[in-house]
C-alpha cells in the first residue's frame, strides 16, 4: 500500500509534468513553428532577390524600350514611305541606328536592338545581322495578328550572328509600337538580352553554402542552373506543379534527402525561379534550440521531483502524527493526544482529534453508568413478570368462582377484564389487524359498561376488506375512551359511539364518532396529550399522532372535526397494509 506522501509526491511531480507541458504546448510549439518559418522565409528571401535582381534588369529594358517607342524620330521613320529619297532614308537609318547604340551603351546585359517597320518590313539595328529575315519571323510568330494586342513576349534562349564571327546567345525581349491615338502597329522593337549577363545575374544572386537553384521557362526548358554539375530535369518531372503553379512550397525528396522546393515567377518573362534547400540546413537552429530545451525539461524534472519529495514529507509529517495516534487508541489508548502546532487544517484536526478523545472518553463512561442502570432495571422487569401471570391466574379464578355460583355479569366482566388485559400487555409486536383492536375496544366497552351502567353503546361498520389490515395497536381504546369521558362524562342521556371503516384515497381510514358536546368547549381535553383522571393517564392524542408518525411515516395521521348534527369525529388515517400469513 503506497503511503501518503508518496501520493502527494506523485502528485505535485505530474502536476509539475503537466504544467511544462502546457508550457511547451503554449510557448515553445508556437516559438519552433516561428523560428522554422522565419528560417524558411530566410531561404525563400533568397529567390525574392534573384527574382529582384532579374526584376530590376528587365525594368531597365523596359523603360529603354518605352521610350524608343515614344521616339518621335522612329515614328517618323516608321511611317515614312519607301519613295523618300535613299540618301535622305540612309541618313534616317544612320540616326537611329546611332539613337540605338547611345541607348544600350550604358547597358551591359543588352547585347543589341532592332527596329522592325510593320509596313515594308523596315529594319533598324544598334548591330549589323546576318539574319534579319529570322527576327522578322520570329516577331510574327509571338505578336501574332496586329488585333491582338500583346504587350511584349520573350523569346527562348537563340544564337544571334552579329557579323564577323561574333554570334551570342540571347534572349530576345519583343515589344510592338503602336501608332499614337492606338491607330494600330507600326512595327516592334527587339531588345537582345546577352545569356552572359543573364547567368551571372543568377549565379550572383543564387550563390547559397548548400542550395541548388535553376530557372526554367514554361515549357520545362531550362535556361540556367547552379551548380552547373547539377541534372535538374527530373525534379521538374516530379513536381510538375513547379510549372503549373505561380509560386509553391513543396517538402519532397530530391537526390535521396529531405529537401524543401520554393517556386516563384518572374515579372515580364513568366519564367520560374525555382530553388532546392536542403531541410537539414533550413532546421538546424529549431534543432539546437529543441536539444537546449531537453536539457532545460531533464534539469526541471529532477530538480520537480525533489522538491515534490521534500514538500511532500512536510505535508505528511502531521498525518503520520494523526495516524500514529489513532493506531494508540484503536489498541485501546484512550488517553492519547496529539501536539500539531500549526494553523492549518492539520492543526484544527489535531485539536479535533483531541477534542474526539475527550467526548468519546464521557461517551464510554455515561455509556457504562447507562449499562449498569440498564441491568438492574431488566433486574427488576425479570422480577415483575411474575404479576401480571399471578393476576390473569387470580382473575380467572374469580372467574371460574362467579361461573360455579351463578353469578354471570361477573364472569362476564371478569373474562373481558382478562382478554382486555392480554391485549394490551402481549408482545406479539406493535401491529394489529383491524378486527384484533375492535375486538379489544368490545372488551373495554363491556367493562366500561358495569362502570357506566347501560348508558353506553358501541357500534361499527367496517368495511370487509379492511378487518385484515394492519394498523399500530392500542389506538381505538384511547379515542373510545375520550369519547367516554369527554363527550358524556357529565350528560345523562344514552352515550352512543360509532366505529367505521373504509378506504379511500389508497388509505385506510378510521372514524370513531360520539354524539356529545361537540368540539366546544372540550376540545382542549380532545386535544391534550394526556387525559387527567384516566387509568390511561400516560397515552393521549398526542401519543397517537406520534405513534401513527414513527410506524406509519409522513402523510398519515389523527385528526378531529365536528360531525354533522353535533358530536365530534375522530379520523384516523393510515397505510394499507395486509397482515402477511
């Protein structure tokens, strides 16, 4: 059996274990969470600066492009038609091919731009090409039909030849010019993006200890990727939602580790800078801090359990004082007292407990005096058993004496002296039927009789199916009794009383009715526990009630009301119980 103290250490010690884990749950679940997706937007932050970094480059092409095509001088150029005058259309040509060259001189990732006339296929360049008819097609296949109103397109990686033997790869940013009031297209501008500059961009901007990077275009082609070394066409067969979608956070596997993937789309081009971080790198910190943090629970376990350990034997060292003095006085110690000086509750049930050995002390000494009394008082009702057994034998002997000479009223009287006496002394238990106490109020009545004279009359009506019902002795007799002296102690005339019987509202009730004064005047004597003068002198109404009270329970009862034409009837209301066989 496991002591006290080692419950209430349980206790306090998972108490303290639930309490760090609600700390936990509240504070470090949450913190973690934090901390991982600060670190994870850490690493995305990464591709937000390539993507810014691309983002800055084509907003230079752009505003490059922009203002070409508000040039007034290409505008001219580009509605000018083919009759002008070649030296004066050369000199056009020369201008804006200069225009160009000071445009993209301060632009080291433009390799080149060409203005392409949508009307007689006019061609201006900032670079002399072999094949103007290519750009020129490739222009139709991206704008499509002028009604269509494209803002620009990006052309996939292409080898441009620029003359003399110096090709590079480019992409190509089309853009088309519009004529003023949006009157339709006038032709397009195409700016040659140098690969060279694009890649050190990326690699730039990419550049992490452990990441991989690539950015592919749409249609899964892959323009650039770091490390060079690395295959990067089946993580896009993989995760094809890399392309599908705007931007994504996938955690996969990628090369056999645990790997979180990050998508995003570049502005103007569409295209997906997509970069493979390594989960082990992105977790390192919220490991640390978990391990930290598992050293930090052990320590407060250990130090949660010796407090617990220490707590709890202060608790109990009043309790096994208690315990102590309770196994004294189980032995038989009945002078045991306990010293808890303290102001709690364990001082206040020491003091109880003291005070408990006090009265139980004073219990067991009046309990002895009680038992002592008690003995000579069975003493003495052993000793008087034997009167009432000589008084049945002297009365039946009177009895039997008035039988032998005649005399019959007193035999009569004698005999139901006799019936009336065994009656009220048997102890054959507290409960009669019906007929038994009728029986007992005609013996009373017959010797009330030769009291009275034959001024006195007893009838009843019972119903049948109430003889058998039980009910708590010697209650007739009283209330007969009463009627006797109370209703026609001082009158002359015949006093009649009436006993019926019914049941009625799942009770048995029971009325015994005079014909005397009434409730007036008397009803005090009617009411009084004991009726003065009686040889009943010790059983009243007020027993009755008592009595029908403790036998019978709430709801049942006595009680009186004046009959109809004068007299008084007493009622009596009790349970229906059937005399068991």
């Amino acid at each position: 059996m496991r002591s006290v103290r080692f419950k209430i250490a349980l206790s306090m010690f998972l108490l303290s274990l639930l309490a760090m884990a609600v700390v936990l749950y509240t504070l470090l679940q949450p913190s973690l969470e934090s901390l991982r997706n600060n670190e994870i937007h850490y690493n995305v932050e990464a591709t937000s600066q390539t993507k810014y970094a691309f983002s800055s480059l084509f907003d230079s092409v752009h505003k490059t492009v922009r203002m070409l095509s508000n040039n007034t001088a290409v505008h001219s150029m580009l509605y000018a038609v083919e009759e002008a005058a070649p030296e004066q259309t050369a000199q056009t040509h020369a201008e804006l091919s200069e225009l160009l060259k000071a445009v993209i001189y301060p632009n080291e990732s433009v390799a080149a731009i060409h203005i392409i006339g949508d009307r007689d296929w006019k061609f201006i360049s900032s670079e002399p090409l072999e094949d103007e008819a290519g750009i020129r097609q490739t222009c139709e296949e991206l704008m499509g039909d002028a009604q269509v109103r494209k803002q620009y397109a990006f052309t996939d990686v292409v080898t441009v030849d620029y003359g003399g033997g110096r090709k590079k790869q480019v992409v190509q940013f089309i853009t088309p010019i519009n004529k003023l009031a949006n009157a339709g297209r006038l032709g397009y501008i195409v700016v040659d993006i140098d690969c060279v500059m694009l890649e050190e961009t990326f690699l730039f901007a990419s550049y992490k200890s452990d990441d991989k990077a690539m950015i592919a275009q749409q249609n899964g082609n892959i323009l650039f990727n770091f490390p060079k070394t690395a295959g990067m066409d089946s993580v896009l067969r993989d995760y094809p939602e890399l392309l599908s979608e705007k931007e994504c956070i996938i955690d996969g596997m990628v090369f056999g580790a645990q790997t979180m993937i990050v998508s995003d789309t570049m502005d103007y081009t569409g295209w997906r800078i997509i970069r493979l971080i390594p989960v082990s790198s992105v977790t390192k910190d919220t490991q640390s801090i978990v391990s930290l943090m598992v050293k930090i629970v052990a320590i407060f376990l250990v130090v949660s359990l010796a407090i617990s350990l220490w707590i709890s034997g202060i608790l109990t060292r009043s309790v096994k004082k208690l315990l102590k003095a309770f196994q004294q006085a189980e032995n038989g110690d009945m002078d045991v007292r306990v010293q808890i000086r303290s102001r709690d509750e364990m001082g206040k049930l020491g003091s109880a407990f003291n005070s408990m050995m006090y009265k139980l002390n004073d219990y067991f000494n009046r309990e002895l005096e009680m038992q002592k009394k008690k003995s000579d008082m069975e003493l003495e009702v052993l000793e008087s058993q034997i009167n009432p057994h000589f008084l049945y034998n002297t009365l039946d002997s009177i009895r039997w004496l008035a039988v032998l000479q005649n005399v019959d009223n007193i035999a009569r009287m004698t005999a139901a002296l006799i019936s009336l006496l065994r009656y009220n002394l048997s102890k054959d238990g507290p409960t009669v039927t019906l007929k038994q106490e009728l029986e007992s109020v005609e013996d009373y009545m017959l010797v009330q009789q030769y009291r009275y004279g034959t001024g006195l009359e007893l009838s009843h009506a019972l119903a049948p199916e109430t003889l058998d019902l039980e009910m708590p002795r010697f209650l007739l007799q009283p209330l007969v009794e009463n009627c006797i002296i109370h209703a026609y102690g001082q009158m002359d005339e015949i006093g009649r009383i009436f006993i019926e019987s019914e049941i009625s509202d799942d009770r048995l009730v029971i009325r015994v009715i005079d014909e005397g004064r009434g409730m007036g005047g008397d009803l005090d004597f009617k009411t009084r526990p004991e009726s003065k003068g009686t040889r009943f002198k010790n059983i009243g109404i007020t027993n009755i009630r008592e009595r029908i009270r403790l036998y019978c329970g709430e709801g049942y009862g006595l009680k009186y009301r004046p009959a109809d034409g004068g007299g008084t009837i007493a009622e009596i209301f009790l349970p229906i119980k059937r005399r068991m066989c």
